[in-house]
C-alpha cells in the first residue's frame, strides 16, 4: 500500500500538468465541444484533453487502481484505491475567461461513494494564479507549501457564506429559495463558480462557510480533504457524510450555528 504522502505526489504532478494544457488551451481560445445535462451543462476540448491526460498517467503510475472522472466515466480497479478527478472544475468560468476554475485531482479507499469512502489525498490546481492547494489524511493542508488553517470560528451574523447552482434551471429556482432564507443571517453570499475553490476558500479562510446540495463526487473529493485538514467542519444531510444531497463546510464553531439552519432550510425539499 503506497503512503498517503506518495499519492498526493501523484495527484499533485497530474494536476499542475493537466492545469498547465488547461491554461494553454484557453489562452489558444475555447470552445464549446458538447452539452451534457442541460444546454448550459458545457464541455470543452479542454475538459476532455486534460482528463486524457490525467487517466493515463494515473493508470501508469497506478495500474491496479480504479478512476472515476467527470468526463470519461468509471473504471474499477483491484487496489481498493479509485482517482476521483474533475479535470476542470469551473468549466463555465474557464468557458467566459473568469479566473476561477481549477483541476481536482482525488484518491479515495472504498468504494467510490462518498457516503462511504475515506479520502487519502487530494490536490486542487488553479493554473491561472498558480495556486496549489493539497491535503493527505492526517498530514495536514496546504497551499504552495505553506500550512493551511481555518479562520476563528465567525459568529453567524459576519459569516462571509459561499454556495452554488446547478445546471438544471428548477433546481436553481429551489435553491435559490434556499439562499433567500440564509442570506439575511450571515454577513453576505458568494458564488465563486468552483465548488472544489470554494472548499479551499474555506481552508484558507477567504470564505467562512460554504454549502451546496447536487455535487457530484469529483465536484467535492479533493476540496473537501483539504478544508478538514485545514481544521474546518465538513458533514453532509443530517448526520450524513458530504454527498450530492449536501455538503456544508466551516469553521467549527460556525459550523454549528449555521448547519441547522442549512439542514431546516432542505428538510422541505424531498430528494
Ligand atoms: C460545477 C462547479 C459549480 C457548482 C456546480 C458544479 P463544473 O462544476 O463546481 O461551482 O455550483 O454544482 O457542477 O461543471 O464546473 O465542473
Ligand atoms: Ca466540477
């Protein structure tokens, strides 16, 4: 079994280097390759051509393990390890040229699921502004190197809160329903456009909390890692681990006033 400090090695080296045909793509000019969910729902070449590149290195490195990634699909292993990768997250900020979109880069012991698998080490790339946040289980979180904490717990009211929107037009009627009820007992909203830096947001303390409900797995493997090593809270519905039914992030003790807040406002929406 390889050490969790050897695995994020790997997933940090596919990450830069997807992240870096990311950045050249872009700068070369985008286009939309495929509508998947909904007509806003977008993939590019780039997507496609960054995942390429981050399943055959991984299946070099790792030939025994599974994959799982956003735009080419599963493959299941024999190691009990699966990479859970989105080759870039914030497709539609990469697609308008909005700085905020990043390669997430996961290995997860288990079956792929959230609800049961235990991430062993995770890296997000953001080849725009070169910032590289990476966490193993138990060895800490980090950006560029330098140890990542979360901010003293916010009280509710100056809670700085990220969230998101799905590809589907009525699931982004409900949950703006859902931000109505939250957004006049924090301090205000963002919505970033990358779940997996809106979790490193959290562990880096540029955002107090953030939530959201329809992740998919890749959307919230690595992120999530790196803001619990960072010291933050992160749970899912009820007392669920973080899934597509939810995930909500924050410091400790905000965490506490704003997760039953969170888990009232869903409780009226039936999955
Ligand atoms: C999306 C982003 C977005 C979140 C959506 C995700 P994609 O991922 O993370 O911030 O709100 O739920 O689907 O499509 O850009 O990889
Ligand atoms: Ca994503």
């Amino acid at each position: 079994m390889p050490s969790n400090a050897e695995l994020l090695a790997i997933a940090l080296n596919v990450a830069r280097r997807a992240g870096e045909v990311a950045r050249q793509r872009r700068a070369d000019g985008v286009e939309v390759a495929a509508t998947k969910s909904s007509l806003v729902d977008i993939v590019t070449q780039a997507d496609r051509e960054a995942e390429n590149l981050i399943r055959s290195a991984i299946s070099a490195a790792r030939p025994n393990d599974g994959f799982l990634g956003e735009e080419s699909g599963g493959g299941e292993g024999t190691s009990g390890l699966t990479w859970v990768v989105d080759p870039i997250d914030g497709t539609v900020n990469y697609f308008y040229g909005i700085p905020s979109y990043a390669v997430s880069v996961a290995v997860v012991e288990g079956d792929p699921d959230p609800l049961t698998w235990r991430t062993l080490a995770g890296a997000v790339v953001n080849p725009v502004n070169g910032e590289i946040y990476t966490a193993s289980a138990g060895g800490g979180a980090h950006l560029n190197g330098e140890r990542l904490r979360v901010k003293e717990s916010t009280d509710l009211e100056l809670a700085l809160v990220g969230t998101g929107f799905g590809y589907d037009a009525q699931v982004r009627e409900k949950q703006a329903r859902i931000l109505v009820e939250l957004i006049g007992k924090v301090r205000d909203v963002r919505r970033i456009g990358a779940a997996s830096l809106d979790l490193c947001n959290v562990a880096a303390g540029r955002l107090d909390a953030y939530y959201e409900r329809g992740l998919n797995p890749w959307d919230h493997a690595a992120g999530a890692l790196i803001a619990r090593e960072a010291g933050a809270t992160v749970g899912g519905l009820g007392d669920a681990p973080a899934s597509a039914a939810l995930i909500v992030a924050a410091q400790p003790g905000l965490y506490a006033q704003l997760d039953p807040l969170i888990q009232a406002a869903f409780a009226d929406w039936v999955l």
